[in-house]
C-alpha cells in the first residue's frame, strides 16, 4: 500500500524554472558541448578578421566603427544560432522530453527556462567577443561599457527568446542544424540592425545620437516584448 | 477507470492500435503481448503524449491531454527510454523531478532505496548500466506519487533481484484507486501479483481480464468491445 507521506510544500512557478535553469546550467558546466563551441567560433572570427582587415588606427574609423559593429553582432547572432541549434539536445539525447512534457510545470516555464539557459550562453559569448573586438581594434568605448552592456541585453532579450521558440520547432524535423537558421534569420534582422546602430555610435566614441538611438531602443523593446510573450505561449505546441 | 472508445493509432501505413474499446478499473494491469502489439503506443495515447487517429481515451472521466496540468500532476510515466538527464547523478535526477513534481526531498531518498540504488546513487546515470538505468526511470515516474502509472517494459535488463525490486516499489505506490499499466514481456513475473492482465496481438485486445485466485487472462474478456 501506498506510504502516507508528508504533506507537499510544491516548489512555484520560479522555483521549478530555477530548478530547470540549474539543470541545463549544470549539464553543460559538466560537459561544456554548447559553450565551447560557441567561443571557439568567436575568437577564430575575431582573430580573422584582425588579420583581415584594414589597421582600424587609421583616420575616418568612423566608418570602420559601423563595420566592426557589424562584424561583433554577427559574430555574436552565429554563436548564438550554434547554442541554439543544441536547445533541446540533451533531452534529445537521453530521451527526457517526454518527461519534461509530464512535468507538472506550467510549460511556459519550460520556455523561460530554456531562454534563460541560452541568454547565459549569449551573455559568456558576448563577454569574451567584446572585450576581444576592444582589443584586436582598439574601440574608444570610454565610458560607454554601461551603456553596450545596455544595448546587449535588449538585443540578446529578443534573440534568445526567439532562438529558443524556433529551435524547438526546428528540433521536431530532422533538418534542425540547417532549418534553424533558415527560419531565424530573417526573423532577426531588425533586432541585429538596431544592435549595429546603437553600438557603432558607442564604439566611435560618439555616444548615442538621441534621436535615433532611440527609435532604435523602441525596436528592440518592442520585439523583445513580442518575441517573450509569443516564444512563452506557443513553446509547448513547439516542443509536440 | 481508463476508458479507452475506438481507439485507434495509425503510424503511416502501420495500423498500431486498432478500434479498441477497454474499461480499465483502478489497479495494476499487466499489458502484455508480442514486439509491434502497441503495448507501448497504448501506453503513450495513455499518457496523454500520442494522439490517436480516431477515437478517445478517458481517465476519471476526463480525456487525457499532457497539455493539462491538473492530469500531468496525476500522472508517472516511463517509456523505453530513461527519461534520465546523463551527466546528472541518480538524486540529481529525482531531485530535479521531485521538485517539478512538488514531492519532498525525503521521497528521493526513499525510492533510491526502494529500487536499491544506494549504491550509485552519486554515479551520472549515464555511466550506470541499462538496467540500473531502468531501476532508476521507474523511481523518476513514482517520484510525485502518481494516481495513474504508466511503466514501458520497466523489467527489461534486470537480474531478478532488481526485478523484485521494481515489483516491491510499485506494490508499495499501489493504493486503492489508483491505477498502473505496466508494458512487459515478463508475464510470470508481473502475473503473480497484478490485479488484471491484457493482452495486445496486432493492435488489438487478444484477452482481458480481472486475475483470482488461480484466473488467468481469458479470451475476448468483456471489457473488450
């Protein structure tokens, strides 16, 4: 016969997410299967392009400050495609989506647990890339870390959170590696082109142009918006 | 009572279950039968996990969808695979699934040893033989006390001891109302001790029925429509 057991004191909704978030942080501090990658392709782009590239101390870096935002946040969306692709690999692997799929836990929380698991892998990206990009071309961010760091978090926002709802539709097919960036791409060219804007007036040493900084700001608010409320309410009819 | 009305899964040309009509009272029923019966796709449509081609299934009255979560809190599920995360140890896994669950701690602890796990319950499951790996999915799908457990071929790759094992924690999770399908070829070992047994034969029921005493599965039992 079944035990009386104690009384449940069941976790919350954040608890669980929590629970989930370690989980996938814990699986790949063990194996380091997604991080790794990801920052071996930063730095062989960062490097390539240093030896590619024209000297960036060179008079009009103006310019060449746009084309160096552009070639970090690029670095930075093919990275993060790389995690993304891998979302759903280790449930995959050791067939625990069923499990995940019977979890007593709002699915929405499966979403965000996921998304947050994915924004720590942009994050670790991001905080090697850019220090390496002030390095290898002498960016005059001055005291304008606060403000990309900013701009990071609002660009990474909207693109994990859409990675992570297309990368669960990309996992039910067996063209995943290649579907995903078919289906993000496009999807993620407003965000990536606010992310170049902003950034290319801090690494010039600019500041922000207040007007268009921010209509810029707007997009990225406005997709991060769209892209968590829809990634948190279609996920499960991703994951089936 | 399970109730399942015309039931019927189709995988391409694969007929996998075939128009079946069951009441499953509360109980251990053993769901046995040959490879390719459907005791496995029987079991997913079950859970919630499968959706049948036609036809329905009820559990207290209530069709069963994994989307719901009043029904995923009532339900343990096992399949084929482990359903284990590889590179966490046996407790990090109950752990994790006893939280998402919301069962205590002090539970992990109790089925680790009621499967008889002690022993690598600190070893990632990925490194654990296939049969401990069983052991370790069955102690996962009890982990929230189910009212409906759902166990896939759970004795497969198990000595007998671990097999008793299995059995042990299960006549100890069953309470009156609450109901178990178990998947099994090993019809001996589940038959000594199960409340009823069905037998699947090409998608269809080939027998059901209640075990008495010394009563064993008939043909065409009455529950089959």
């Amino acid at each position: 016969m079944a035990e009386a057991g104690p009384a449940r004191a069941e976790a919350g909704f954040w608890a669980k997410t929590a629970a989930l978030v370690g989980k996938d942080l814990r699986l790949e501090a063990r194996g380091l299967e997604t991080l790794a990658p990801m920052v071996v392709f930063c730095v062989a782009v960062a490097l390539l392009l240093a030896f590619s590239l024209p000297d960036p101390v060179r008079p009009g870096r103006g310019a060449l400050a746009e084309v160096i935002a552009g070639f970090l946040w690029v670095t930075v969306l093919f990275a993060g495609l790389i995690g993304f692709a891998r979302t759903l690999e280790s449930e995959r692997r050791d067939g625990a989506l069923d499990s995940l799929l019977l979890a007593p836990l709002d699915r929405s929380g499966l979403f965000v647990a996921k998304a947050a698991a994915n924004l720590v892998g942009v994050a670790a990206v991001e905080a090697v890339l850019v220090p390496l990009f002030w390095l290898l071309f002498d960016l005059r961010l001055g005291a304008s870390w606060a403000a990309l760091a900013g701009v990071a978090l609002l660009v990474d926002v909207g693109f994990v959170a859409l990675g992570t709802l297309l990368s669960a539709l990309a996992a039910q097919t067996r063209s995943r590696e290649l579907l995903l960036p078919v289906l993000a791409l496009p999807a993620l060219v407003p965000v990536f082109v606010a992310a170049v804007e902003l950034s290319a007036d801090l690494f010039a040493g600019r500041g922000f142009d207040a007007l268009a900084a921010s209509g810029w700001f707007g997009v990225l608010l406005a997709f991060d918006v769209v892209a968590c409320a829809v990634g948190a309410l279609t996920f499960e009819y991703a994951l089936e | 009572m399970i109730v399942a009305e015309g039931l019927t899964v189709v995988f391409g040309r694969t007929v996998a279950l075939a128009s079946i009509d069951l009441a499953i009272p509360p109980g251990v029923v053993g769901v046995f039968g040959p490879n390719g019966s459907g005791k496995s796709t029987l079991l997913r449509v079950v859970a919630g996990l499968l959706s049948p081609r036609r036809g329905r299934v009820t559990w207290r009255g209530s069709p069963v969808t994994a989307r719901a979560e009043s029904f995923r809190r009532a339900v343990g599920y096992a399949g084929h695979a482990a359903g284990l995360y590889g590179r966490l140890s046996v407790r990090e896994n109950l752990e994790l699934f006893a939280t998402l669950c919301g069962a205590p701690r002090a539970r992990v602890e109790g089925l680790i040893e009621a499967v008889r796990l002690e022993a690598v319950a600190s070893t990632a499951v990925a490194d654990l033989s296939a049969g401990v790996r069983r052991r370790a999915a069955v102690a996962r799908a009890l982990v929230g006390e189910p009212e409906l457990l759902l166990l896939d071929e759970p004795y497969a790759n198990l000595d007998d001891d671990a097999s008793e094992a299995v059995s042990d924690a299960v006549r100890h999770w069953r309470a009156p109302g609450r109901t178990a399908l178990i998947a099994t070829h090993g019809a001996k070992r589940l038959k000594a001790w199960a409340d009823a047994g069905l037998v699947l034969q090409g998608g269809r029921v080939a027998a059901w029925g209640r075990y008495g005493a010394e009563e064993r599965p008939s043909r065409r039992g009455a529950a089959d429509g």
